[in-house]
C-alpha cells in the first residue's frame, strides 16, 4: 500500500497522543471494521498507533470531523493510550 493511502495523518479524526509520534483516531468504529495491522506491537488501535503499520486503506477517513461519529476517550483509556504497550 501506498504512503498516500495512509492518510491518518490527514484525517478530521486524527489527535495527538502526548509524548508520543504516534496518533489516536477519535471516530466511532461501531458501523465498520477497523483497518487492519502488520504488526500489533506498535498498532494499538484506535489510541495509540502508527499508520505505518496499517495494512489497508482506511475507510473512515475524511477531512471534517462528524460530531456524532466522535468518540471521546475516558481519562483512564488516555492513559492506556499513552502506555500503550508497555503494560
């Protein structure tokens, strides 16, 4: 797959992941599959992930976040998020 069909990094749903270069993405996945991982190990997602690894285009992407498609994080999913993996 192609850099620019890992477009994350351009989304409405992208944010930052603090202290992190990864990102989370912020839309509802209740109505589609999530894109799909070569590896998990750097690809927690939707909290903390790197598109890198990101084996497919994504199908939820846009330029406009959709308030009612927006998921809000709890405090303690942020902190898992930033963790990651090193739990």
């Amino acid at each position: 797959m192609s850099k620019e069909e890992k477009n994350c990094w351009t989304c409405g749903y992208k944010e930052e992941v603090p202290g992190s270069c990864h990102i989370s993405c912020m839309r509802i996945w209740e109505d589609m599959q999530p894109p799909k991982a070569k590896s998990t190990r750097y690809y927690l997602f939707p909290m903390n992930f790197d598109p890198v690894w990101q084996e497919e285009k994504c199908k939820g992407w846009t330029k406009k976040r959709d308030p009612i498609k927006t998921k809000q994080f709890s405090p303690l999913e942020r902190v898992f998020g930033v963790l990651g993996r090193r739990l």
